[in-house]
C-alpha cells in the first residue's frame, strides 16, 4: 500500500564545479534549455523531473546526487523517518517561495531529501 503522504521522487539536484561546462552536458542530454538559469541553481523540468545543478554543491556538503522525495508534511515525514533510524543531515528549512528542503542519512550513510511545496 502505497503513502498518500508521499509523492516519489521528483527532483534530484547534482552538486557541479563548474557550471556552465555541466548546464552544456544537461542541455544536451535531455534537450532542452533550462527553465531556471542563474548563477546560484540551474534547473530544468523533463518529463515531470525536477533535475537541478547547484555550483559548488560540495561546499554545501553534497558530495553526490541528491534524490528528492516529494511529501506532503516535512516535519511528519521527518519524524517518521528518524524515529526509523535517519539522523537529520540537514532539518527543514525553506528555499524560497514556500518550498521546504531537507536532508537525512539512512543508516548506510546514504543522502536522501525531502521536499515539500506549500
């Protein structure tokens, strides 16, 4: 049975050194432009995917591919998740326009987010 709470997976966010050498590679493998372009994020919307390039990603402690997981209450989900045996990497802060992130380690080290719209 599946979690109305939960959504799946719609955004994965890739931590890039350089911006404009990974935002060429992205365009082309899924052709397109990206939808947002700035200097801080590059985003691109494919086949309901949120794929996102985040300069220097490292520097925010990402070290890999994120994959967020789309829930409808954050702080349930985040409570749900710990209580399961996820430490918070990172607790739910919002990102700008109501859109909340954050992070867990499961108890193999793996990154997983989550991510609400308000």
């Amino acid at each position: 049975m599946s979690d109305p709470s939960n959504q799946g997976i719609k955004t994965v966010l890739h931590p890039v050194s350089d911006l404009e050498a990974a935002k060429a590679v992205y365009t082309a493998l899924l052709g397109m432009p990206p939808q947002t372009d700035s200097s801080y994020y590059v985003g691109y919307e494919a086949a309901g995917q949120q794929i996102g390039l985040v300069p220097g990603g490292g520097a925010q402690g990402m070290s890999s591919p994120v994959a967020y997981w789309h829930v409808s209450d954050i702080e349930a989900k985040l409570a749900e998740v710990t209580a399961a045996g996820a430490t918070v990497k990172e607790p739910a802060h919002d990102v700008g326009g109501g859109r909340l992130v954050a992070t867990v380690i499961d108890p193999d080290g793996n990154v997983l987010g989550l991510l609400q719209d308000r």
